[in-house]
C-alpha cells in the first residue's frame, strides 16, 4: 500500500534492527485519513468474504479497526487486556505473551459478542511474533465462529508471526511488509507495489 | 442526539445508580456508524473553531476520537494510560484517579505531538467525575497549546465532572446526558432533542 509506505519511509524512526517506531501515524498519533484508507484496503482484499464481525485488541488496533468495521457495515469488538483475572463465565479469555514487554496478558471478549456462524476479520496494527493474532484467533475458535483472516497494517517479516499464522492456515494480508531494519533503514519485503 | 440516545435506552444496561454498561455500541463493541455520526456531530458543535488537533484517551475514547479527527482532517493522538513511569523529558504526564477503579494511572502525550499555538478539542467516551477530562486539559496546557472544548459521548450529569469543568471555563458539549439511573431507568437530563 503506496501511502502507508511513504509514511513509513518519511515518518518510521528505525530504533534498533528490530523496533520501528511509527508514532506519528499509527501508535499515539493517528492519521485518520491513513487510518480511512487502511480500512478500505482489508476491505479490498478480503472482498466477498461475508465477513460479518471484526475483531482487534486495544488500543493501537482499534482506530484501523473501527475504519474496517465502518467500511463492511460491521460491528467492531476490542479485545481488552488484563495482567489478570478474576474467572467469569461470560467471557472468553486467552493469554498473549509480549515479547516487546516481556510479560504476559490475558485477552478478553464478552461471550455475547462472538457466536457460531459468525464470519470474522482480525485487525492488528503490528505483526512480530504472531502472540497477539494467535490470542485472537483462538477466542474467534472458542465461540465457535470462523477467523475469515488476519488483516495487519505493518508486519514486520524479519520475526516469525506472519509464517506461523499461515502454517496454521490463516489468511494474513499485512498492506506493509518489512524484511529488515538492519543499518537503520528500512527494507520492504515486497516492492511490487511500486512506491 | 437521537441516534445515540435510541442506542442508550434499546441497548445501555444499568447495573447500578451509578453504571451504565454500554459495551454493545462504545466499550467492548462498537458501532462504527454510530461512530461516524457521533463525530460529524461534535464537528458540527464545535463549527467554525478552528481545530488542529484531536485528544483522547486509550482505549474507549478511540473510536469516537478517529471519527472526530477524519471529519476534521486533522490528526489524533491519544494519550496513554500507565500504572507507573520512569521519568522522561520527552513526555507530558498527568495524573489521574479512576473512582470506578480507586486506583491512579499516569497518563502520558509526547511532548512532540502538542505545541504552543494548537488548539485542541478533546474527546472521551464518558463523563463523570471528570478526572481524565481534567488531565487530558492540563496536559494541553503543559504544550501552551488551547483547549477548544471538550466533546463527550455520554455524560453522567448526576456525578460533578460537567458542572466542574464549565466552572473553570471549558467549553463541554456532551452528546447524550443522562440525569439519574435510579430505579434501574435512564432518565435524560435534556430532552430538547425529542427521542
């Protein structure tokens, strides 16, 4: 995706051979006519899916998210996380590791919200490791409804998320993929985009 | 707002006289139409100011806070919510006490993504007690940046958080007012717009 390449090649600050900070347009600041864009881009490429549901996990997930969900004419449900947890029956919970911050989270979604038959498109600003996506995608499968697949604004293609979610048989289409950061610069891991 | 207030009596669960849950539509789920109208709405309230910047908090505030900045075409950043901080110089901090959840967080805005001479509308999901209305505002004026006003999605007018911040002179438009949730009903404390 042409212009959420351009934000990263003018606005990523390469922090070390595996840290992209891209706090001006997707992590603490939002570009909401990026963010506008994003949303239509999933929509573009997971098209005739029926997809009836999206799902993301606080907080960087949600502003793509809502922009998906606005675009389908589908509700949007946030995962929220939790260092942890007192047990409840109306909720499904899994546990994400963060590699980044080295500890883990439970991830939680109401019951009510996530039924069988239900179609569903995962959000996520990142994919690194793959935690986040996997949690979300085993709560889609514990209520019974389908992971339509995994849509990720910046996948960073160097760490192993995106090969592992697709040896399980996700659908993953991330609209920037970055092979190294090594040196301080940015490689994209597909340039058939053009730029 | 009559969307919001349909939404509010078809949908809000009062858990108490004093909660109002309504994850189906602002807190866990969201409906991104609702979403898009609740920002043209606080658009066309705060006509003719002059934003260039859009505030709010993670995570609920998020989606309301995008919708509001797309329709300004003007940036969003959300401030983050932290348990503890080490201290850095490039950061605003405030702090700010959650009643519902007696605990205090800090809450943190870069320092490069507010400057003197913005002038910045401030959204949130909820308003209450006021506390992190208050702490987005004095964050603002950490920047010497201005606070146009502060738009609310749903305002709890029973609890003190308007009535204090109009006393030290800000602008609040809040979407939705609610008097009391006595007796397990939501009464509106302003009824001028018909439902």
């Amino acid at each position: 995706m042409k212009l959420l390449k351009e934000k990263v090649i003018n606005e990523g600050i390469v922090l070390s051979d595996q840290v992209l900070k891209v706090d001006s347009f997707l992590n603490h600041q939002m570009d909401p006519i990026l963010m506008k864009e994003v949303g239509r881009e999933f929509v573009r490429r997971f098209e005739g899916e029926d997809i009836n549901r999206v799902l993301t996990i606080e907080s960087s997930g949600i502003a793509p998210g809502i922009m998906t969900a606005l675009e389908l004419e589908a509700p949007l449900i946030f995962a929220r996380k939790q260092k942890s947890l007192t047990l409840r029956d109306d909720i499904f919970v899994e546990k994400v590791y963060s590699f980044t911050k080295q500890e883990s989270n439970e991830i939680t979604v109401a019951k009510k919200f996530m039924k069988p038959g239900d179609r569903v498109l995962i959000i996520d600003d990142f994919l690194a490791n793959g935690e986040a996506a996997f949690g979300l995608a085993r709560i889609v499968e514990q209520a019974g409804a389908e992971v339509v697949g995994i849509g990720i604004v910046i996948e960073k293609a160097f760490q192993p998320g995106g090969r592992l979610l697709q040896e399980k048989g996700y659908r993953v289409e991330s609209l920037v993929r970055i092979a190294s950061l090594e040196n301080g610069q940015v490689t994209f891991a597909d340039e058939e985009d053009g730029i």
